[in-house]
C-alpha cells in the first residue's frame, strides 16, 4: 500500500497507541532495573511490542491482505533498524539529557516518521 492521508491518519493514532504501550514498558523495565544504560530497557520494550505493532499495523493501518510471512520479515528488519536508530539516538540524547525518561520520549518521536515512510513503500507495499 502507497502512504495514503488515511493511511498517515491511521498510523500516528495506531504510533500514538503502541508508541504508549511501549513508553509505559519502558518505565516499567527502567524503573524496576534502575539500569545506568536506558538503551537497554529500550531495547527490551521495544522486542516485547515488535509483534504487537506489526499485527496492529498489517490489520487496521495498512489493511493488508499479502502474505504474512514476507511482510513479517520486511516489518521485522525494519523494526529492528528502528530499534539500533532509537537505541543510539537515545544513548546520545541521554548524555545530553541526564532524565531517561525525556531523552527515550525525544528518540521515539525522532524515529517515528521514518519507520512510517519504510512501511509504506517497502514492508505493506501492496503487489496488486
């Protein structure tokens, strides 16, 4: 599927709402691991939601009918360029940032946009 307005509509509420869940992972995992390194309970949070956010995604944003398999593996590379982008964005940001919380919140909006233009034209790129 082309990135379309109710596409782009469709993914910033869907973003919106795994983008929450993942967050609130996220603090959970750093506040019960006290971690010196935030990337870490990044990186844990963000493996937990990478199903989850391919399923919400393949369904309701993209209403995708392709096979799932292909899609999986394009979402997953994608998601897992997503995480190593976030990962060093935040390990920068937190040196900069000395709250966690505030550089992780600043690196998921960073890295949003890009994941979107990657779905759209690569990872739910319709065949028909």
């Amino acid at each position: 599927m082309r990135s379309k307005p109710e596409s782009s509509k469709r993914y910033v509420a869907t973003s919106l709402f795994v983008n929450f869940l993942g967050y609130a992972t996220f603090c959970l995992i750093q506040f019960c691991l006290s971690s010196p390194v935030p990337a870490i309970s990044f990186i844990i949070s963000a493996s937990l939601m990478l199903p989850i956010s391919f399923l919400i995604n393949r369904k309701w944003v993209f209403r995708s009918r392709d096979a799932v398999g292909l899609q999986f593996i394009r979402f997953s590379g994608t998601y897992l360029g997503a995480i190593a982008s976030a990962a060093l964005i935040l390990t920068a940001l937190y040196a900069v940032l000395p709250n966690p919380y505030l550089a992780q919140l600043t690196s998921t909006l960073l890295v949003g946009g890009a994941t979107f233009i990657i779905h759209s034209f690569w990872t739910f790129e319709s065949r028909n």
